[in-house]
C-alpha cells in the first residue's frame, strides 16, 4: 500500500484552483447580484403606485390622479404593428437566404454579414432613418403609431431574421429529401414541411425580438413620438407614445410621486417582458423536437 | 392491379414479348443462373444506364455505368463503402439535382425516355420513382399526416383514408398503427418508422422504389421484416437497393451488380462497375477476380 500516494495537488496548485474558482464566481456574482437590487429597487419603489390605474387612467399633471393608459396601449399597438411588418419580412428573408439563395456566392455571404451588422446597429440610428424617410422625407408620415411600428419593425428585422435562418437551419436535410423524393415541389416542401418544423424556433425568435421592441425608447423619440398623450390611439395615424417614453418623463419630473408612478411603470415594462420571455421558453420546451 | 393505370406499360413474369424499345432478348433470372454469360437481359428494362457518370464538381463520383435494370424486380447494388453506389441511385430520381455541383453525364433512359431531358420535370420524376433512404425520415407530424402528404402534394383530395389504409396495409403497417393514426409518427420504432417511410412511397403510386441501405439503422428482427417486406412488393414494383450487407443482397434480389472503386493517376478515386448479373450467379460463379474477392470477404 505505501507505494501508492493519492493525496492530490500540492498546496500552491490547491490554492490556485480554489483562486480561480473564486474569480468565477464573483462575475457570476456581480451579474446576479446587480440584476437582483435592481429589480428589488424597482419592485419596492412601484408597490405603491402600482395598481389598475396605470391601464386606467390617462396622464396628468397631478401624481395622485395620473395613469399610463396612453402609453400601455400604446405600446400594444405599436408593438403588433411591428410583428405585423417585421415577422413576413423576416420569416420571408429567411425562408428565402436558407432554402432558396446559393448560400456560398459571395452576393449571400455579403448579405447574411451585413445583416448580422445590422443587428447590432444602434437604435437611436434607426430612429434617424425614420425622422428622414417614413416621419418625414419621402412617406411623410409624420410621428405617428404606423411610423413607430416601421420604425421599430426594421430595428427587429435583422434579430427576426437571424433566429429564423437558425430555426430553419436546424430542420434536418433528411426532412426535406423527404419531402423532395415522394414529388413535392421545393414551394411545397418549404411551406408545408420546413417551415412548419421550424416554427417553435421562428416564434421564439419574434417573441424575443418583440420584447426588444418594447424596451426601446430612443428611436420613437427621435420621430418625435409624443410624451404627454391623454387620449387612446385611435387608428394608425394617430398621435402616440409608449411606456419607456412615458417612464422617461415620469423620472424627469421633480415630484416624488411621479418617481413613484416611474417605478411602477417600469414595474409594468418588466412584467410584460417577463410574461413574453415566459411565452418563448414554454413555446421552446414544449416543442423541441428529437428527430 | 389498381395502379395499372398510372404507370407506363410492363410484361409480367415470363409474358415473353416486350413493349420496352431497348430489349434484345427475353430471358429469366432462373434461366441464368449456371450459364456463363456477361450482363444478362431482362423481361423489361426500367432504367437503361450507358456510360454513365456523376461528377461533383470536377471530381467524378462513378464513371462508365453500363447497367439495364429490369421491370419487377429487386436489383442490388453492391460495393464497399464510398464506391459510388449511393451516388448511382440518387441519380435515378435526379435527387443529385439537390445536391450543388452534381453533375450526370451519359444515357440514363427511363422507358427509353432520357431523364435528364431539359424537358423533363424532376418533381414528376420523383413522384415516379420514389425513395427510402438510409435512416428512417419520417415527418415531424401524425402517422396519418406523413402518409397522406405525398397523395396531398399531387393535388389528391379526396378518399385520404382509403389511400393511407392501403398505404399502411400494403407496407405491413397497418394492424400496428390503425390505432393511433394521429400520434406522432416519432413514437413509432425505428423498424415501424422505416415502414412508415416505404409506405408512404407506396401511396403516391410510384413505379420503381429506390432504397439507400434501407435496414442499415435497423435491428436483425425489423431487417428481415423490410426483407420480407420487399420480396412481396416485387409482385408490382421494380425495387433497387444499395446495400452494403451482401447477404441482404443475396436474400433479397434477383439481379445484383457490383460496384468497387479505381485509384487513379494522381490518386482520386473513382467508382465503376465490375459486373451486374443475375444475383445467384454473381454470388455463385462471378466472373470477375474483382467480384470474387469482395463476396468472399477479401476485400472491402
């Protein structure tokens, strides 16, 4: 028995390992940790303002009497119109890039580069390319809903895109030999077989996205959306503005209350995602698929 | 013989005359066996390949295919791992078209017509001569679903039911999954999911099935249910099967031919055939060293 020695790493290296544990665990830490009092800040701060009026009521100059209801709603529609626009678009750019285009020509290779630049584009340049060309410019639409879910819808693009190719390249090729073997048409393949295996992966992608597309301030600004609304949207070339807008004046403004009702807000923003982000995770669970 | 109709005309066993324009002469595979002769002339020929050779890109996969492969019956295509017979096969219903670069040179005539025609629909051709490939595919949908898709796509509406009965009945399917036509077809074994993918080649009404080593991912028991499986749908189907498992071709077929692969100047390697007859002769008496050495385990 004496022979054999088993009693590990000398000091120094037990030391170092344990050093280097360590290490990893504060980044981990820091990450948690941040988010954590963060979300416990928001969520004390708001208690007392959060309630049914934020969907109830409209803005006002009083903290006591004011809601969110412009914004919340108007978040909702913006954010369909962006699905509206961005999920055709994208799925249709994808569908074409992964099963139809010559994926090794230098023309899809520039493509599928430029796009992943684009999704990392700022939004604030985005709400650029709207003031110039949809807000004013050539369409001319001025700040209205139908320009912010434009504007929204190509800033999410690039990101709706992205996950679909993924999801469409992740539907195995033995799928559509199949398909391809027994006479169905490369149109019909895709549409009935490629694309429908791949729509947990689309989804979840759009999902995603549009929760993107909720937290983005910055280029509804730049349009010119509104800050203070205190009537519904009424169509799409209705004046209107969203709830990180709305939080933005709320934090602005100098009286407790409205820190209080920006908090609750925010705690509004955070629930949505959270609900939205819950969606995409149950949608991915629920239909992975062993092939 | 419902399917008559669809499909272009065919001699059954023994009938002795032909309608297909490319026969010399008449002679059954029994009528073979013992006699020495080179490559034998079926009832009817399907597929009529002269000098035939896919290339991806400037590589050629298999070069200088002579071969004519009988109507109603199983023909083999032997030869050691990567000698191009996979690659022969998928040129028999142009589903080398989908792979970039692939490129067919020579004659390959289906009932005398060139398949390679530019007039010729590859997607017709496919619901023709349909496949079953290595590792059972079946679709991410019901048992129903997946047979009912080939007859849906060629615009059949109606009497689904009846067409995915007998799809299901006629690849022995039938008593094991009547019950559960709506589950997903991921439940099934991977034996009853290789059924399920012949059967749904059966209900587009094809008439010739292509199978790409169709038991390589299958146990013994659902191997030799596939076997039987394939004896009994020679009674109306012509059947090529590449397998590398000599004794499924030996089992199973009526004509076999032996593919082996040639390293040429500069190293490339490139497949050709060595010898096609009928499979009890070539596994009894072949005549070629080349052929000898494979089947009896020398090689390969």
């Amino acid at each position: 028995m004496g022979t054999v020695a088993l009693d590990g790493a000398r000091p120094r290296k037990r030391f170092l390992n344990t050093g280097f544990l360590v290490v990893l665990w504060l980044c981990l830490a820091i990450g948690v940790v941040s988010l954590i009092v963060l979300l416990v800040y928001v969520f004390v701060q708001g208690a007392p303002a959060f309630g049914p009026r934020l969907w109830r009521r409209f803005p006002s100059f009083d903290p006591a009497e004011a809601g969110a209801r412009s914004a919340v709603f108007g978040t909702i529609y913006t954010v369909a119109l962006t699905a509206a626009f961005a999920v055709p678009l994208g799925v249709g750019a994808a569908v074409y890039l992964e099963e139809f285009a010559d994926r090794d020509h230098w023309w899809s290779r520039l493509i599928a580069l430029n796009i992943q630049n684009l999704a990392g584009v700022p939004s604030i340049v985005y709400g650029i390319l709207g003031l110039a060309f949809i807000a004013r410019g050539p369409l001319g639409l001025g700040p209205v809903i139908l320009t912010g879910g434009m504007i929204l819808a190509l800033l999410v693009l690039p990101m709706v895109i992205i996950a679909s190719r993924e999801a469409i390249r992740a539907v195995p090729p033995s799928i559509r030999d199949g398909a391809m073997a027994l006479g169905a048409t490369k149109w019909q393949t895709t549409w009935r077989q490629v694309l429908p295996a791949a729509v947990p992966g689309i989804a979840t992608g759009i999902i995603l996205a549009l929760s993107r597309a909720i937290g983005e301030a910055a280029p509804l600004i730049m349009i010119g959306a509104f800050v203070y609304v205190p009537f519904m949207p009424t169509g799409l070339d209705s004046k209107f503005t969203v709830l990180p807008i709305q939080i933005f004046d709320w934090v602005a403004r100098p009286q407790a209350g409205f820190s209080q009702l920006a908090a609750a807000a925010s705690m509004l923003l955070l629930l949505i995602l959270l609900g939205m982000n819950a969606i995409a995770i149950t949608l991915r669970n629920r239909y992975r698929h062993r092939w | 013989m419902t399917d008559a109709l669809t499909q272009p005309p065919r001699v059954g066993a023994g009938a002795g005359a032909t309608t297909g324009g490319s026969v010399a002469s008449v002679r059954e595979p029994d009528a073979v066996s013992g006699a020495v002769s080179s490559v034998p002339v079926p009832t009817d020929v399907v597929f009529e390949l002269r000098d035939l050779a896919v290339y991806y890109g400037d590589v050629a996969a298999v070069e200088g295919v002579d071969l004519d492969v009988p109507a109603r019956r199983i023909t083999a295509l032997i030869g050691p791992s990567g000698c191009g017979k996979s690659t022969l096969l998928r040129c028999l219903n142009r589903m080398n078209d989908l792979v970039d670069g692939a490129r067919v040179t020579g004659r390959l005539a289906y009932y005398g017509l060139d398949l390679y025609d530019p007039r010729v629909d590859p997607v017709e051709v496919r619901r023709r001569i349909g496949m079953v490939f290595q590792k059972p595919n079946p679709f991410p949908k019901s048992i129903y679903d997946n047979i009912a898709f080939g007859p849906r796509v060629n615009g059949v509406r109606r009497n689904l039911d009846d067409i995915v009965e007998k799809a299901l009945t006629d690849a022995a399917l039938w008593d094991e999954v009547k019950d559960k036509l709506r589950s997903s077809a991921f439940a099934l074994s991977g034996g009853q999911q290789q059924r399920l993918c012949i059967a749904r080649c059966l209900a587009v009404e094809p008439d010739v099935i292509l199978m790409d080593e169709p038991c390589s991912a299958l146990d013994p028991i659902a191997t030799s249910r596939i076997e039987d499986l394939m004896v009994e749908l020679r009674e109306r189907y012509t059947i090529v099967i590449v397998t590398h498992n000599m004794q499924q071709a030996a089992r199973v077929s009526d004509y076999t031919a032996f593919i082996t692969t040639d390293v040429r100047d500069g190293g490339s390697r490139v497949g050709h055939l060595v010898e096609f007859d009928a499979t009890e002769k070539l596994f009894t008496n072949p005549s070629d060293p080349r052929t000898e050495g494979y089947i009896t385990g020398r090689f390969g």
